[in-house]
C-alpha cells in the first residue's frame, strides 16, 4: 500500500466526521440563535435600560405617593407634572427618558 492509497483510506475513513463538524459550525450558531439561546448585544443593553427605568419609576412612584396622598385621583396631566417632579434624579436637571411616564403609569394604579 502506498502512501498516497493509505491517505486515501484515511480520508475515506474520516469524510464522513469532517462533513459532519463543517455542517455543526454552519448550522450550530443559526439553530441555538433560533432557539433563543443567544442574546444580542442590542437586546441585552434593551433589557438594561428598561430595568433601570422600572427601578427610577418605583423610587418616582414612592417619592410621589409620600409628597400627594391620592395620586390616582388626579388627572393624567397633574399625575405625569407630578411624576415629572419626582423622577428627577439626584444630581440631574431633567428626568432620564421614559422615567417619568412610566412613574405617572405606575401612580395611576
């Protein structure tokens, strides 16, 4: 047997386990993407961001109840001026975005 049939043999041998990893590598990253087992960047700074807006919109929404007794009694208006007071944080000027309608959202109920 030559070198050359013994590398055939060889390559015969292995074909199969190489066209399998090849399609693994191809198929593997679009499947655990599919099945949800990947998370984008993009998605995962989403998720951050709407967390940190729900955590200010609960210290907004106790600052507010403690400063107006019944805030649901209020009109939508006079609710999201309060909500616009209290969602200032310490050592801003304005609210950050989505604090303070998420803040008179949460006042409402």
């Amino acid at each position: 047997m030559t070198s050359f049939e013994a590398a055939k043999s060889t390559w015969e041998t292995r074909k199969p386990l190489i066209f399998a990893f090849a399609l693994g590598l191809l198929v593997g990253p679009l499947a655990s993407n599919y099945i949800g087992w990947q998370v984008t960047s993009r998605t995962a700074n989403a998720e951050i961001q709407a967390g940190i807006v729900e955590q200010q919109a609960l210290f907004c929404e106790s600052r507010a109840r403690a400063d107006v007794a019944a805030p649901d009694k209020l009109s939508w208006e006079a609710r999201y001026e309060l909500a616009k007071k209290w969602a200032v944080m310490p050592g801003a000027t304005e609210p950050p975005s989505g604090v303070a309608s998420a803040c008179a959202s949460k006042l409402a109920a």
